[in-house]
C-alpha cells in the first residue's frame, strides 16, 4: 500500500457553469503543500462552494509570495486553514493590492494556547503574559471573517474584527461509500516516530492495521524506522485518500484532519495529537484529545460522538458568509440551486434521527 506523491486531482462535476457567476480568483493553498489536511479541507471547500459560485475564473498559489495572477476579477475566496496566521502563507501579504474584496471562509490564527498558571493563596502565579497577536492578514478580509476555531473567533472579536465561528468544511463531507472493512486506521500525527510506529506494531497483535501519512516526508521517515504494516500515502487523488477513513471500522489519530472527516462520516475516532488554539475547535464539538498514554486503550475509548448541534450551526454560520458574499456580487444561481447542502446537513444533523 505504499504510494508516492503526484499531483492533486481537482474536484469533479462542479454545479454552477463558470459562465452564469463573478469571476473570482481562488486562493489555493493545497498544490504546494507538504500536510494533506491541506488538500482534504481544500476538497470540502470547493464541495461547498459549488453549491455558491461556479469554479474559479483564476487561482494562485497562497504559499508562494508574488504569484497572483493578472486580469479582472470581482473578488478573492481564501479557503480559511492557517492562512491568517502571518507567514503561513506569504501570497497573501499584499493581496490588498488587487483593490477588490477578499472574503475568507474558515480561517485561523495558529498559536499556542496561553498557560494558565497555578494558583497559590488566591492568587494565579506563573502564568506567562500572552505574546501579541499579529493581525495583518486579518485586517486584509473583507468581513464577516470565518472563524475555524473558537480562539480565533474571540481574537478576532476582540481586534474588532467582524468574524463567524463556522468550524471547518471537512466536518460537512459527504458520507458516500462509507462502509466497514474491519480494519484500525492509524492516521499519523506530528512526530515521535518510533512511539507511533510501536505503538502500530503492538496493536496489529489483536486488529488489522493500516497507518495513514500526513506528510509528504511520512513514508520514508516510518519506513526509515521499522514500519511493516500497510502504509498509505497520498498520491494525489484525494477522494482515494479519504476511502481509507470512510472504510476503516475504528480511526486512531494524532491528526486533527484525520479526526474531522472521521467525525463527518460517523467513525469511531480517538485523537491524540497536538493540544493548541486549532483544537478549541475540539473542545466544542465535544470530543476528547488525549495522551500519548492513553493509546493503550484508544480502540475501546473511541468515539463516534460529537456535539451535532455545534457543528449544525457552523454549517449555518458558513452559510451566511456565502450568502452575504452572493448578496454583494449578485445571485446567478438558478431557482433549483439549493442554498442549503443536501449531504452536509445529513452529516451533521441527519444521522441525530
């Protein structure tokens, strides 16, 4: 099951004729990428912008300073993921300079989450002061912003900044093709290696188990230390990519796009990965990340469950900044396009029945 990277393969069957709608420059933050969570939220993003606009009339690379395209265009769509985060994505830098709206859809300001100290005789002692927040991306959106995450949100609200918490568009895939093939997805998170790679070979005694890179340098780096098992790779098509997740009976992550899209498509899931302001977004979907040391029991404490509410009511904030943006640009949908996702609602709220 090995495989290497190759190109993404677009998405397919978009619903609106490029003809009918504004011609906007799409900001792609996926064809550079060395994270595939990059090309998974990139997949649920253009899935629902079809249900909005027609494809793109231009796109560049966000991760490369100084590639916008020429030509007109009425406004600028970035996806969201990281690129508020200053010098995550250096494309967006000047890209005040078109002179035209730039709306962004479910973004976030990457940081650590502040210490909150301990208290001593009622008072709170070593908590360290937070580091200031650079806003210049930010400031360079039109409002509403979408917010990815609840730490997001309240920065943005406190900067003044007008801003949604919408989640993100990979809670809202579309549940195709899931099924059950008996098998341990283990979706692979940041570093400790050889921890993980352990761990993997320990749980194989009792399941079948499949690892999941993330990362374009993941293969070599698990092979270079002893991985035997099935190991999956991206290989540029992300809809197989994703298969693995819809067809695993248990996932086991350290990632939190191996955990969003499994939450989308009703899989037990266990995350054990980083603990920052991106994972807020977990705490308010109500889904537990633990330990390192907890993995031992991570296949009996995984979890289907998620708050359906919450995300029900991300899918209807991300709605409202699509309709503003249309409201501003004209509505070219025809009477028969829905405004509300058929497969996203399933997803979120459908399966609540």
């Amino acid at each position: 099951m090995a495989m290497t990277n190759e190109p993404r393969r677009r998405a397919a069957d978009d619903s609106l004729d490029a003809a009918t709608g504004p011609r906007y420059l799409y900001a792609n933050f996926a064809d550079s990428a060395c994270n595939y969570g990059n090309c998974i939220i990139d997949f649920a993003t253009r899935l629902t912008l079809r249900r909005f606009f027609p494809p793109p009339a231009g796109e560049f690379d966000s991760c490369v300073r100084g590639m916008m395209p020429g030509g007109n265009y009425e406004f600028v769509l970035v996806p969201g993921c990281t690129m508020l985060t200053v010098g995550q994505n250096p494309g967006l830098e000047q890209i005040d300079a078109l002179g035209i709206p730039v709306y962004c859809l479910a973004g976030a300001l990457w940081r650590p989450l502040p210490s909150a100290g301990w208290l001593l005789r009622n008072r709170v002692r070593g908590r360290p002061p937070e580091s200031a927040v650079d806003f210049r991306i930010a400031r360079l959106m039109t409002p509403p912003i979408g917010a990815r995450d609840r730490d997001t949100y309240q920065l943005l609200q406190s900067a003044g900044l007008d801003s949604r918490y919408v989640g993100c568009p990979s809670l809202f895939l579309p549940g195709d093709d899931v099924g059950d093939d008996g098998y341990v997805l283990v979706s692979l998170g940041r570093g400790r290696v050889r921890a993980q790679t352990a761990f993997a070979r320990h749980l194989s005694r009792d399941h079948q188990v499949v690892g999941i890179c993330h990362e374009v340098d993941d293969l070599a780096r698990y092979r270079a230390v002893g991985w035997r098992l099935p190991l999956v790779t991206y290989t540029g098509d992300i809809e197989l990519y994703l298969s693995y997740f819809k067809r695993a009976r248990v996932v086991i992550t350290g990632r939190l796009h191996g955990t969003l899209p499994s939450l989308a498509y009703g899989k037990p899931v266990f995350y054990y990965g980083t603990r920052d302001s991106r994972t807020t977004l977990l705490d308010d979907l109500g889904v537990p990340i633990h330990d390192y040391s907890d993995l031992d029991r991570a296949v009996e404490r995984a979890s289907p469950g998620f708050n359906r509410f919450v995300a029900e009511r991300f899918r209807l904030h991300m709605d409202a900044i699509l309709d503003a943006v249309v409201a501003r640009h004209g509505d070219f949908r025809t009477p028969s396009q829905p405004r509300s996702p058929g497969p996203a609602s399933e997803t979120a709220a459908g399966r609540e029945r």
